[in-house]
C-alpha cells in the first residue's frame, strides 16, 4: 500500500467521460493530454483504474502495451456495476 493513492470520484468520472467521447478507445499519451495528467503518472493511474474496475478478473479497461492504447470495455462495465442498459 506504500506509495499508492486512491483516486477521487472526479478523476475516476473525467477518465470514463473522456473514453466515452472517444469511443472508449485512446492512447495512454491523448488520455493524459484529456485528463491534465503527466503522462508519467499515467501508468499509475491506470493500474490503479484497472484495480477498481477490472472486478474478479474481468476486463473492463484494457491496456495494450505494444500500442499504448487504453479501451474500456463498456457493456462489461454496465454488466459489472449493474448500470442502466442506455449506458451500453
């Protein structure tokens, strides 16, 4: 637990609401640019995303390191958290 924050609900929103306006797919560099993060806090952050949200294994934001592309699987996200189906 050393060394590690949790994130607040606003940053944890802009990062979903960015993906969203991106059609849940964006490089970690243009993620950073959205959300007014170093791009060096990136990976941090999303280790930290994926612990939140990745539940019992499930992918729901995908990392692909050989592109640096950050993809949030939506309708896993909406089964996961039992979101509305409009959110699919």
């Amino acid at each position: 637990m050393a060394g590690r924050r949790a994130l607040d609900n606003g940053t944890v929103e802009a990062f979903l609401r960015v993906l969203d306006q991106h059609h849940d797919r964006l490089t970690q560099h243009a993620l950073a640019q959205a959300l007014g993060q170093p791009e060096l806090r990136m990976r941090g952050i999303l280790v930290i995303l994926q612990g939140l949200l990745n539940v019992e294994g499930y992918q729901v934001i995908a990392i692909d390191e050989a592109t640096g592309v950050v993809e949030l699987n939506r309708p896993l996200l909406a089964k996961q958290f039992q979101l509305p189906s409009c959110l699919q």
